[in-house]
C-alpha cells in the first residue's frame, strides 16, 4: 500500500498500523484521519484543510490522531510493516 492509499483509508477510518518506530521497537497503533472519529477540541486550527497542507508538508511520514493516546502521533511510510483497515 502506498502513502496515498494509506491516506485515503485513514480519512475513511480507524486503521491498525504496525510499524518500527524509530528507537527500532515495533509498534501496533490504530489511528485515523477521519474527521468524525476525532475529538473537536483536538482537530487542527484551521479544520479539515489545516490536516490537508500538514499531509502535503512531509512525504516520509504521516501525522494521525491515536485514539488510545488521545493525541496525534506519527509514522514513517518506509517503516511501516503492515497496515490494516478497519472493516466498514
């Protein structure tokens, strides 16, 4: 899958994304990029075209929302060992 493939399905929903972070642990980390799934007060300023320029900002890696951390949190495209969309 690649960096835009991965994108849309994050607009579309929770995603599991198993990657290795950069102290070489491997890390399991369902994330989105679906505005709904987001809590308001932790949407960008600037709203859904603030996350937008943010994507188009660094090709390496990709900046999501984490659920269980309750916070936004980042991968790296080459890292990533499996990506796994949530079933609709």
């Amino acid at each position: 899958m690649n960096r835009d493939e991965m994108i849309e399905a994050l607009r579309a929903g929770l995603c599991n994304v198993t990657f290795t972070k950069k102290n070489g642990e491997e890390r399991v980390m369902p994330c989105t990029l679906n505005m709904a799934m987001i809590p308001a007060d932790m949407h960008p300023k600037g709203g859904e075209d603030a996350l937008t320029e943010g994507l188009e900002k660094t090709l390496s890696a990709i900046r999501v929302y984490a659920p269980e951390s309750e916070g936004w949190r980042s991968f790296i495209v080459d890292n990533v060992k499996e990506f796994v969309p949530s079933a609709s």
